[in-house]
C-alpha cells in the first residue's frame, strides 16, 4: 500500500509498510500512481504526451525512471506487501500480565472549573478526594511487582490536580528512589499541572525528580480564560503564565511540554501556538478536545477543515523558524523516519489496560486515565492486582488488525488503530474507530513527514 500526496512543495510517496518515504518530482510521482495499472510501454507514453514538451523529457529518461521504481518495489521499498497481520496481538500476549507505566490519580479534585473538562472538574463522575500515601505507595509495590524483567518503570502523577496533594506526591517519589536498588528498577516521574499551586518548592522537586512535566495553557489569553477559570469564574492565564515561565526556565528550556487544547472556539488554535512562542516555550502541544459530540466545545464538521489548514501552516512554521535558528517542538509532529517503534509496538499501540493503566485515589484500577469512573472497566485493585480479566483481554485484543476500517488505511501503522477510549466514546466500543479522529490524525502525519523530511534534506546540504 502506498500514499500519495504533495504538500509543502514536494511530491512524497509513503509505502505504509516498509515505512519507506519518498520524495520525488513530478514525473516519477505520476508514474508511481500508474505502477502496477499499466504497462511499462503505456506508463512511458502517458509521461511523454503529459510532459513531452520539456527539453530533459524522452523516452530513454522516462524508461530509466520506470525500471528505478520497479529496483525500489523489488528492494521492498515500494508497493511492499502486508505480512504484520499474523503479528497481531503477539506483543501483547507475550507480555501479558506486565505492566510498565501507572498514571497516579493522587487528586480526584481540582483548583479550577474548566469547562471542557473530561474529567468533570476532576472527579471523573464521582466523589472528591486524595490519595492517601499507603494507597500509592502500594500502587508502586503492585508496579514493582509486576513489571517483569522491566527496568524502567514510568508513573505520571496526575489528577484533578495532583498538586492539590504534593506532600503525598513526594513521600511517594521518596519512596520509590529507597526501592529502586533493592528491585533492579529506575522510576521514571511524569508531573501533569495547570500551573496554579506551582511554587519554588515544586519547581526544585520537578526539576530534582521529573523527568517531564506537562503544563496546561490554552494559548492566548481570552481563549485560555474563556474555559480554565477557578471556582469564581476568574480566569488563570495572569497567574500560572510567570510561574509556568519561572518552571521552564529553571529547567533549561528542556524535557517539559505547554500542553494546549483546542476546542470549538479556536479551531485556528495557530495563533495560540504563536502565543506560546511569544511566552518563551518552546516545547508545545495542543490536542483536540475530548467530549461529547453535543458539548458547546466539540470541533463541528465545518471546524475540520480550519484545523487542517492550521497543521499545515504550522509545519511552515517550524520549517521557516528551524531555518531561521529558532527551532520549536511540536509534540504530534516528532517523527523519526529512519527509525522509530518496532513493528510489535506499531501493531499494538498504547497499551492502555495492559502494561499501562490509572489508579483512583481508592486504589482501584483502570485501563487508562480516560476510563476512570467507567465502572463497566474496573480492572481490579493494587492489593489484589487485576480481577476483571475480561476488560484486560479485551484490550488486550486491541490492535490496528483488529478493527477493520483500519484495513486500506496508509496511516495504520502510524497510529496504531488510534485511541481506545475515543473509539468507545465515539462508538461505544474499544475496537471502534473515532472517525474525526482519523481524518486529524492522518493530517498531522502528512504535516509531520513533510517537515521531517524537508529537515533531512535540508541536513543533508
């Protein structure tokens, strides 16, 4: 299977398989689209009477071209078969029963009322409260204990906001350093706040312990004022604005992310990745929002086609800024054409509900962060581990093969089938697909491999 399309000036051919990606001109791209239709005979003679008039244009040149295609399809770099399907599901079997990540709800409760909030203002549907320190420091033995032969273990502390309970955060993190060379582990923190709470006595922790943190800022003011207001109706952009900038200066401008949302009201959500720029951060990402389709803040089917424009103005704007000596990163756009995941981890995506999954403030445990308070998915606890080994193989299951409209998809092994909870939320189940979802998806990955590419060639010179 391949993808064709020219964006950015440059005619690219992606083989969805090999992960091969090429940058062509004009005539091999058209040729490329009739391989395989037609005759090496008829092909030449389509490009002699589409191009014949240009001096460098003959048969000899458009022969050449045609047998150089054919050398790349018989190297497998082109027009390569899709062999993955018996590898489907083995990753997950293999590592069945061994988790890697816990995402540490250490606050079912938050300092501000944001509007589209999908964790209703943090209490994920249900009752306010903290995680008390015996809770997650059993939640860190149940990590330990099955991890496996896993060295590095990952653990996000999240919420609500997670600041709301910072003591426990550091007991905890103290905690996990006095194991780590008893169990042969490395822990490796992951701080997600809005910024309110955040003092010098954070900003030494995070900087002594995270090895990321996650800032939440909409951007420009009016847009991040408009939803992210405390209980009073006040807006939080004036307060958390020069902490978030004391935070990432502190840590060098390095291993953070300003982590935005884009909804309905800003669909051109550019001018917020400007704004953030203009702040001084360099490290960004804005998602669309996650909520139901009737929420006041769900991207509409006329909002699809502004936020399309906005991802490829803003792979101009890395390529223009990157030239100029004033790089940024973009969280969806890191791409890495000459490496990347492995063929299991492409097959089987995130691992929600597998080696990875959420922990409530009671101990209770979830695939992922976004099925919190969904009691249908409760895996079980971290005193008596995973219970409700039905949901576990369910998602366990989930791969890009095991959802047929990903069957003749070119980004499949990009994304990896996509989100499980956007595919329940959207379709009410786990082996859905979030079909707005995939048409972003597929253009930041086009966005994305443009800019990459126009780097390594540029590199390159």
């Amino acid at each position: 299977m391949i993808h064709q399309y020219k964006l950015g000036g440059l005619p690219i051919v992606l083989d969805t398989c090999s992960g091969s990606v090429h940058v062509v001109d004009d005539i091999a791209y058209d040729m490329i689209a009739l391989y395989g239709e037609k005759s090496r005979e008829e092909i030449v003679g389509a490009m002699l009477e589409k191009y014949g008039g240009r001096e460098d244009v003959n048969t000899e040149e458009l022969a050449d071209c045609y047998d150089q295609i054919t050398e790349l399809k018989t190297a497998g770099k082109l027009f390569t078969p899709d062999t993955f399907a018996p590898m489907a599901g083995k990753l997950k079997r293999k590592t069945a029963g061994v988790v890697k990540a816990l995402c540490l709800h250490v606050a079912h409760t938050c300092n501000l009322n944001c509007a589209y909030c999908f964790a209703s203002q943090g209490k994920y549907h249900g009752d306010r409260a903290l995680m008390s320190y015996e809770v997650g420091k059993q939640a860190l033995d149940f990590l330990v204990a099955h991890s496996g032969s896993r060295h590095h273990l990952e653990v996000d502390f999240f919420g609500g906001e997670p600041l709301m309970n910072f003591d426990v955060v550091k007991r905890l993190v103290a905690y996990a350093r006095s194991i780590e060379k008893e169990h042969n582990k490395h822990f490796r923190f992951t701080l997600t706040t809005n910024g309110v709470l955040i003092d010098d006595d954070v900003i030494d922790f995070a900087n002594r312990e995270c090895s990321n943190v996650v800032l939440s800022l909409d951007g420009r003011k009016e847009i991040h004022d408009r939803f992210r207001v405390d209980y009073a109706g006040n807006g939080s952009w004036e307060k958390i604005v020069p902490k978030f900038q004391k935070l990432v200066k502190a840590r060098g401008g390095k291993n953070y992310y300003m982590r935005g949302t884009f909804t309905h009201a800003n669909p051109d959500f550019l001018k917020d990745i400007q704004v953030m720029l203009d702040l001084g951060f360099n490290e960004l990402s804005m998602e669309p929002v996650v909520c139901a389709s009737d929420d006041p803040s769900a991207l509409t089917e006329a909002d699809k086609a502004v936020v399309m424009e906005q991802y490829e103005k803003l792979a101009e704007l890395m390529i223009r800024r990157r030239r100029e000596g004033r790089p940024f990163t973009f969280y969806h756009y890191m791409i890495d054409l000459k490496g990347g995941p492995c063929i299991y981890k492409r097959i089987s995506g995130c691992g929600s509900g597998t080696e990875y999954m959420a922990v409530t403030p009671w101990g209770d445990l979830y695939p992922c962060h976004q099925f919190v308070g969904e009691e249908k998915f409760k895996l079980g606890n971290v005193w008596d581990g995973v219970s409700n080994t039905a949901v576990r193989d369910e998602f366990a299951a989930c791969n890009v093969y095991a959802r047929p409209e990903c069957k003749d998809c070119w980004a499949k092994l990009y994304c990896s089938g996509g989100c499980a909870a956007n595919a329940y939320h959207a379709t009410g189940s786990v082996r859905g697909v979030y079909a707005y979802g995939c048409d972003l998806f597929r253009k930041r990955m086009e966005c994305a491999i443009m800019a990459e590419a126009v780097r390594m060639m540029e590199d390159n010179k």
